[in-house]
C-alpha cells in the first residue's frame, strides 16, 4: 500500500520530537517534510535538532532538511501536516497551510475554540471529525478540490481528564461537578526555552499559565455534540458540567497525573462497581476502525494502591492508553480518583497522528 506523506511543522520541539519517533515505521504514513523556525531552516535534521528523547533519533530523519514552515519546497507532496509549533508563530502557520488546501492537524492551542474546528482526543470524541468529512465529501460530489482544514488536538492535561469522563457521561449521564488538580511533566513546557532545571528540581511549581482556563473550557467542547448542520459544535453550558481546575508542574519527565473528583447529576449515583466496569469495558471507535495506533486497553483500571505512577504506567499501549487508579467514594461529591495519560503521546503527538490514521479511513486525507 503506497503510504501518505507527512510534514511535520516545529519538528525541533518537545511534540514535533514525539512526532518524528511515532512516525518511525508506521504502515499508513511517511515522514517527508519538516519544518521550523529559520534558526533550523537549511540544517540538516540532525543539526537542527537537540534531541531529547529516550528512543534514538530515527535513522530516516537524521539527513531531511529542515524548512522554512511555508505550504512549498517538500511540503508541497504532503498529504497531511503534523504541527507541534509554538503557538506564537502558529496560527498564522497553520492557516496559511489550510488556505493552501492542506489537512492539518494541530497541537497549538489558536484554533481550539473556532466554531467549525473539531477538537478532537481521537480516542475520546472522534466523531467530531464528522463536520471535515462532510465538508470534504461534499467538495468531492460538487467535483470542486479537496478543502483544507484544521483539526485540533486538545491540551494535554484536559486529553486525560476528558478519558474516564466520556464513558462515565454515556453510561450514567451528566457529570454536575468535577474538580482536577493535576501534577504535569516537564516535557509539557517544551523545549524553547523549557522549564530550567533550577526551579524544578526539589520544588513544585503551582502555576501554568493559561492551563485551568483550557481544562475548564475544552472539556466543555469535547463532551459536547456536533449541531444538526454537522458543521459545528453544542458545548456543554456552565449549567451542564461545572469544572474547576488547579494546576502544578512536577519533577516529572513525562506523564501527567491528575486528582479528580466528580459528582453525577443522577441520584442516587451509580455504584463503585459500576464505575469501574464501564471504564474498562469502554473500547474507542479508533479500535473498532481497525487503526494502527488505537490503544487496545483505551483505559486501565488499576486496583493497586499505588498506582499509576507516570514512571511506571505512562507507556500503557504505547502511551495511547489512559491509567485510572485509586477509583473510591468521594465524601464531599461522589467518587475520586487518579488519572494518568502521556502528555506527548495521547496528550499531544499520538493523538495527531490516530486523528490521521481515522482520516484515513475515512477516506478524508
Ligand atoms: N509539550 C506538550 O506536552 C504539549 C504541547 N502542546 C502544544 O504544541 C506546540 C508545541 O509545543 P512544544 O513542542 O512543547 O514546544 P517547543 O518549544 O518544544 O517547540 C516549538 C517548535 O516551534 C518552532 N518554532 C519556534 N518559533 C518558530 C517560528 N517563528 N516559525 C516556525 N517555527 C517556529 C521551534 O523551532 P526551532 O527549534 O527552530 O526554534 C520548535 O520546533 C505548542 O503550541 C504547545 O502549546 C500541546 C499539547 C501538549
Ligand atoms: N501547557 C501544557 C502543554 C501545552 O502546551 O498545552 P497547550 O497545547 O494547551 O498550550 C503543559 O504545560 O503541560
């Protein structure tokens, strides 16, 4: 099978790293293009890059040139394009890509509460892809070009916080409250300039900015529904789910763990047990499609006291799979737990790249 061709826009960074290592072998798609600010254009990857990851730099990158982030040169041939660029310079970037006619899939954050922008964790809500697939069927029926878009992957924290909350909501209903305090890696900074070793090692540092407003905001979108039109999206109102978040950064590498509470609109709630088992019985479509990526266990109950930990159950399915531990009463709302997702992974790049593999086939790219 003749493989799509990917670009990766802010290939240098902390996501467009993880970008580069998952797209190492994968049977859908093949690195092509990459792309950074002009400090890296013209290098080889290789020199262009300092390379932070614990997997080797893929043999298959070292030597493609790094190029300006423009919709020409090698991202000409893309069939999608991957972007992990700084949000300051992203939004320009990016639109200028899907002006050009270009499937984008993005981790900045500029996009995210656009009306007609999917935000999308693809094991989570990937039916809010429905609204590009139309968009592209029908340009295919009126025999005009392939539109560009943009898809946007969430925020990290809010991708693992969004991962218990969609089954428990199907299964019982409105989530009335929820509370999330979470504890996040490092590798979330990124690596421009990055969080500096000195106010990180023997400390905790309890402010992101901009953090609590997203996880409250993006989940409002994420479990909401797409409109009648399928052309864009019914929040959740303030009415519907309140979410309170607090932030921190821990001496973590990757992973972030996170501390919820939540209390069910439905009285009397359901049981312990039946929280349980619906997390592990929920399976993602991502899965049902068939899709290289799509985690075979999509959440991992864990019954040990301890668990999870971000050393020790970040990589769970290759770091697409979500660990939720410690499931017990809550005495002020209903239950609580702790939930731990890979913030590059399912977080960030992975989800990119499962939003690319059901794209695929779903015959959108
Ligand atoms: N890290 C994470 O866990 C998550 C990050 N995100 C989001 O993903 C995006 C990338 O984050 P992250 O990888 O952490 O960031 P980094 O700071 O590690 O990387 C930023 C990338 O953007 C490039 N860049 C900077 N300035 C320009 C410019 N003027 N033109 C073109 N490219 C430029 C950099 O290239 P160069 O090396 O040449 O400077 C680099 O490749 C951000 O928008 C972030 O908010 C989303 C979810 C999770
Ligand atoms: N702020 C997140 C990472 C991030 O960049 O998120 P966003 O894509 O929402 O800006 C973290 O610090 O871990």
């Amino acid at each position: 099978m003749v493989k799509k061709k990917a670009g990766v826009l802010g290939a240098t960074g902390s996501v467009g790293q993880r970008f580069i290592l998952l797209l190492e072998n994968h049977p859908d798609f093949e690195l092509h293009a990459l792309g950074a600010s002009s400090r890296s254009a013209g290098k080889a990857y290789k020199d262009a890059v300092v390379w932070k990851q614990t997997g080797l730099l893929p043999k298959s990158a070292e030597n493609i040139q790094v190029e300006e982030c423009k919709p020409e040169g090698r991202f000409a041939d893309c069939d999608i394009v991957f972007s992990g660029l700084d949000s300051d310079y992203a939004g320009e970037i990016e639109k200028n890509f899907r002006d050009a006619g270009f499937a984008v899939v993005s981790n900045a954050k500029n996009y995210r509460r656009e009306p007609d922008v999917p935000l999308v964790v693809p094991t989570i809500n990937p039916e809010h892809l429905s609204i590009v697939e139309k968009r592209v069927t029908d340009a295919k029926a009126a025999g005009k070009q392939k539109p560009g878009f943009i898809v946007c992957i969430s925020n990290c924290s809010t991708a693992g916080l969004v991962a218990p909350l969609k089954p428990l909501v199907d299964a019982f209903g409105p989530i009335e409250l929820l509370t999330a305090t979470t504890l996040q890696a490092i590798s979330g900074a990124g690596f421009s300039p990055g969080t500096p070793g000195i106010d990180i090692l023997d400390n905790v540092v309890p402010y992101i900015s901009g953090e609590e407003d997203k996880m409250e905001w993006e989940t409002k979108k994420i479990l909401g529904k797409v409109n009648k039109q399928n052309d864009g999206f019914d929040l959740l109102s303030d009415d519907e789910i309140k979410v309170s978040a607090q932030c921190n950064r821990v001496a973590v590498s990757d992973g972030h763990t996170e501390c919820i509470s939540l209390k069910f609109a439905k009285r009397p709630p359901p049981s312990l047990e039946q929280v349980k088992q619906v997390l592990r019985d929920y399976e993602c479509d991502a899965a049902k499609l068939g899709c290289y990526s799509a985690p075979s266990q999509t959440i991992h109950v864990l019954e040990e006291n301890d668990r999870p930990q971000p050393r020790l159950d970040r990589n769970r399915d290759n770091g697409y799979g979500v660990s939720v531990g410690r499931i017990r009463p809550d005495p002020v709302l209903d239950y609580k737990m702790v939930v731990l997702s890979h913030n590059t992974v399912i977080g960030a790049a992975g989800s990119g790249i499962l939003i690319a593999e059901i794209l695929k086939a779903k015959n959108v790219i």
